[in-house]
C-alpha cells in the first residue's frame, strides 16, 4: 500500500545481498514512519516477540524470512540440526496466531533432509520466504474481492447511504505483508467508489486501532471514527454499525476464532442485535488440527505493564509512558480470546466466503477433509 505516496510491503530483504530483512518500525505509529533493519535470526525473534511487527500474516511472513537468515547462518556439517533449532526459537516468540507455525513448517519441509551445497541451500531459503512473502500478499487481495461483495450488498440494501464497518484491533496491510484481510474489502469497496465508514475500536493494551488501523485508514482516505473499545455495543444497539469486520490469528476446523482479545465482546453484541460478523483470514491462518477454539488454541499472556501502562505524545511532540493505576497494582495481559463459531456469520478467506462450521469450510478446502 501506498505511504506518502510511495508504494510500500511491511517486510523486504534489502542490503547488496539481500542480506537483511527490513520491516516497517510498527513501534514507532503512527507518530513516526521508520524502517528497521533485522540482520540475524535473533533480530527477527526479539522484533517478533517486541512487536516490531505484529498481526498473524506479518509474523509469519517475519518467520519465514528469519528462517532466510538462519540458513545463512547454519553450519555446513549441521544445517538441518540448526534449522530445526532456528524454528523452535521462532515459534516460542508468539504462540497465538497459526501463521507463524504455518511459515516455519513450511520452511523446515523444503529445506531439511536435502542434498546439495550449503550456498544452494540458502537460495532456496530466499526463494521459499518470498514466495511466503507473495502468497500472503496475494491471499489478502484476494479476500478484498470476496469482501466487497458483502458491502456491496449491504450499499444496495442502504440505497447507496454509507455503509458503516466495526473493526477490532489491526487486520489491515500493516498486519500482513500488504492489503491486510478485515480491511482489504474496506480499501477495495473505498476505491470502487462506495461510501464507507468504518468505527474503528482503540484496542487496549496495546492501542493497535488507535495507533495502527487509524493511521493506515487516514493515509488511504477512508472516513474513519475512533471510539472507545467499550462502544461497540451501544453503537449496534442503535442501528449505526451495518456489519463488523475481523481479523484472525487462528481459526479452527470448525469454524472458532482466535483474534485480539475484546473480539468476543464485540461478536456477542453483534449476535444479539442482529449485526452481520463476519471474520477475514487467509488461508494459512486455519489450523487443521483444531476443533475446539476454547479448549485447544494456546492464549498468548503478555506483560502485565503493557496494561499499567500508555504511550503517547504530548502536546509538545514527545513520546511518553505513562503509569495509568496505583503502583503496586497487579495486572493480566491475555492477547487473545476466543469466538466461537456461532456467533460468527461468516469467514472471508481467499477462496470464498465460507460458513463458519467444519462442514461449510471443508466445501472450499475439500483437499482437508481427512482428519488427520
Ligand atoms: O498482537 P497483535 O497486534 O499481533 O495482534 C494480532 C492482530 O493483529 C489481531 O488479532 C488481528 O485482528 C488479526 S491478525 C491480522
């Protein structure tokens, strides 16, 4: 997507030999656009576990990529052993989202138990994270064409009022590798000149609408209001929300999803005031081996002072933290919650819109019907 009108992906390679994998500096939105260079494995761990990037397909794009950077560091004699080990650090950063696993695996089974010279071996690493790379880029365009359909839909049943989209946390390009999933049919309905607004919820602890989905929005031109994460019901309740639109860092077999916690909050209120919920996610963000969201998806719990805590500017133009309770008070920081599949309307994947159940998914990944 475009910043300041130059055309940018949120991950790269970059240096003479592509060497380096250079990100957007997520930390530093929507006060400041730096990019930040990763050169070692470990960068990539620590700017994955910090949230230099963040959002299910950017992570597992990152990882992808820092397995790039960790062929290039493996020993000759050694290469599969360091790989294998290369991908366990990656997947201890964050457990949540399943892209990240998802990106890993793929690595390790095109790039362990094969012949040939360590330097061949690295390219094919380079090769296999761009084309992770790509994928994900593709997908989520993908999903913005399916998505526009449904607000196109819902323009027509408003007679060409503007049609007004609830959306929790950052599933924009930000959080992939371009286009984003819950706002890719947001950016493809603005461009074909249908009359959008989105309520954008500010995600506390982290502050990923505010900070991230707010900044991404402006800077497309898309009308946009900030509210408290607490209005998403009031809203409903009075008729000003038309449909809400999600991301997702794992969705099971049958249909559960695991995104940014308050999600679930915003899909019961959705339920009983009849709102449409629908969930935007591609296709390597399904964990096959999932049934039940509740029992089985590991909930990512972060630092509590994340919750103590707010970053912001001030009036002077400094970025400041400030404690925001007592001192002494104790705080818990889960990342992620669980909807379970029937309070969701739908999910927008890259092959479709599927219903939220193992049967309505498997019609578009018929290839995953045998359980494993
Ligand atoms: O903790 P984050 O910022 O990595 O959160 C993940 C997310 O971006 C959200 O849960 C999002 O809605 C789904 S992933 C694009």
């Amino acid at each position: 997507m475009n910043v300041n009108g130059r055309r940018y992906r949120t991950i790269w390679l970059a240096g003479p030999d592509k060497g380096l994998v250079r990100i957007i500096n997520q930390l530093l939105l929507p006060h400041q656009f730096e990019t930040f260079d990763l050169h070692t494995l470990e960068d990539v761990c620590r700017g994955i576990q910090d949230m230099y990037v963040r959002g299910a397909g950017l992570i597992g794009a990152a990882a992808a990529y820092g397995m790039y950077l960790a062929a290039r560091e493996a020993g000759d004699a050694s290469f599969d052993e360091d790989m294998v080990h290369a991908g366990e650090l990656l997947k201890h950063t964050r457990p949540t989202a399943s892209n990240l696993a998802w990106a890993v695996d793929a690595m390790l089974g095109l790039l362990t138990g094969r012949q040939g010279r360590r330097a061949q071996k690295i390219e094919a690493a380079r090769f296999a994270a761009e084309a992770i790379a790509a994928e994900d880029a593709q997908s989520c365009r993908k999903i913005g064409r399916y998505g526009l359909d449904l607000i196109l839909a819902a323009a027509e049943r408003k007679n060409g009022e503007v049609v007004h989209i609830l959306t929790h946390c950052n599933a924009g390009w930000l959080a992939f590798v371009d286009y984003g999933t819950a706002l890719s049919p947001v950016y493809a309905a603005f461009d074909s000149g249908i009359a959008v607004h989105v309520w954008v919820d500010e995600t506390r602890p982290r502050n990923q609408g505010a900070a991230l989905t707010a900044w991404e929005l402006g800077g497309h031109g898309v009308p946009y209001d900030l509210i408290p994460d607490n209005a998403g019901g009031h809203l409903m309740q009075h008729g000003m929300v038309d449909l809400v639109i999600t991301g997702a860092d794992r969705v099971t077999r049958r249909g559960d999803v695991a995104n940014k916690i308050g999600t679930y909050l915003k899909a019961l209120a959705a339920k009983e005031n009849g709102v449409p919920f629908y969930v935007a996610l591609p296709s390597s963000t399904f964990d096959w081996n999932m049934r039940d969201g509740l029992g089985e998806i590991p909930i990512e719990e972060r630092d509590p002072e994340e919750v103590r805590w707010v970053t912001g500017k001030t009036t002077d133009g400094r970025i400041e933290s400030v404690r925001i309770c007592p001192d002494s008070t104790s705080a818990r920081n889960w990342g992620f919650d669980v909807t379970p599949a029937c309070c969701i309307t739908g999910l927008i994947t890259d092959r479709g819109i599927a219903e939220p159940s193992e049967q309505g998914i498997l019609k578009l990944y018929p290839e995953q019907r045998c359980v494993p």
